[in-house]
C-alpha cells in the first residue's frame, strides 16, 4: 500500500466535504429526503481497468467520463459528495427533466442551488466504471459537470500524484 502527502490531502478533504455536506443537509432537513430520493446499491464493487487521469494546465483533474454510453467532460472533484451535471450535459444524456424534478437545495461553494436527484446507470473514466452511481442535475449556475465522491467512492481505491490521479477499479 502507497501513502503519500497528496494521497492524504485528497482524502482528508474528501471527508471533510461529506461530514460539512451531511451537517448542511442535516440543517436544512434534507438528509432523510436525500436518502429516499434515490435509493443506490453500493455494493456493486466498481469493474474495468484502472484509469489514469492527468493533472491538466489549469491545476484540475478533467476526465472524459463515459455517462449512460456518452462522453461528458468532467472535472474531478473529491470535494463533490455525488457526480453532479450540468442541465446541458443531463439533456444531452436523454435525462428529461420537469421543472418540479428540482426539488432538492443543496449548499454548494457558490451557495444554495436547486438539484434534482437522479441514478445514473453506469459513470465509467477509462475504463473503470461504476454502476448505478447517485448523481445530481444542477439547474443553474454549474459551470462543468463533476465527478463526485458517489462514483469515486465506489472505486477501490484512487491515488494522487502532482503528475495525476489513479483510479482503481
């Protein structure tokens, strides 16, 4: 087993994100809806190969993620609780959604949004896929499309590098 500074950095903030998550939805009276909202097997183990992704220019880790059998650019982002997609890329994955599907608030960086809860059927980066992944479909003001700790939790492990991350199936 490999432990590094940049290993632990990425987990550390990963679980801060879901304990400060769980404490907002907690406050807002969401944690029990957000549960039955979307009911998610995690005991399906993730399947494939494991997956490299490149540090890119601008400091982030952006994946080509392979969503419902479509490319959508991803940033990858362990501070992200679920996968969470733009209303673009959700419509260009077929994801039809009302009005009235938007009927979660979550607490994100920028503040308070409103999302509407969906299963996402498979969410795989290079092979190293995960089925049945929990996700988000942010109304308005989500820039890019994140790959959330509900799609890399699942993993068996990821791994930092300055270069990259390492996505383990």
């Amino acid at each position: 087993m490999r432990f590094d500074l940049s290993s632990a950095a990425v987990m550390a903030l990963a679980v801060a994100s879901a304990l400060t998550t769980a404490w907002w939805m907690d406050q807002a009276g969401l944690r029990g809806q957000a549960q039955a909202a979307t009911p998610v097997s995690v005991s399906t183990p993730a399947a494939g190969a494991p997956a490299q992704v490149l540090k890119a220019a601008d400091g982030h880790y952006w994946a080509d993620a392979l969503i419902e059998g479509r490319a959508v650019r991803v940033m990858v982002d362990t501070g992200a609780s679920v996968v969470a997609l733009t209303r673009d890329d959700a419509a260009r994955l077929g994801l039809r959604l009302e009005p009235a599907d938007f009927s979660a608030t979550v607490v994100t960086a920028s503040g308070p949004v409103r999302a509407a809860a969906v299963e996402l059927q498979a969410v795989a980066v290079a092979g190293a896929r995960v089925d049945r992944v929990e996700a988000l479909v942010v109304e308005a003001g989500l820039p890019h499309s994140l790959l959330g700790m509900s799609y890399l939790g699942r993993l068996s492990s990821f791994s930092a590098t300055p270069a990259g991350l390492t996505l383990r199936p």
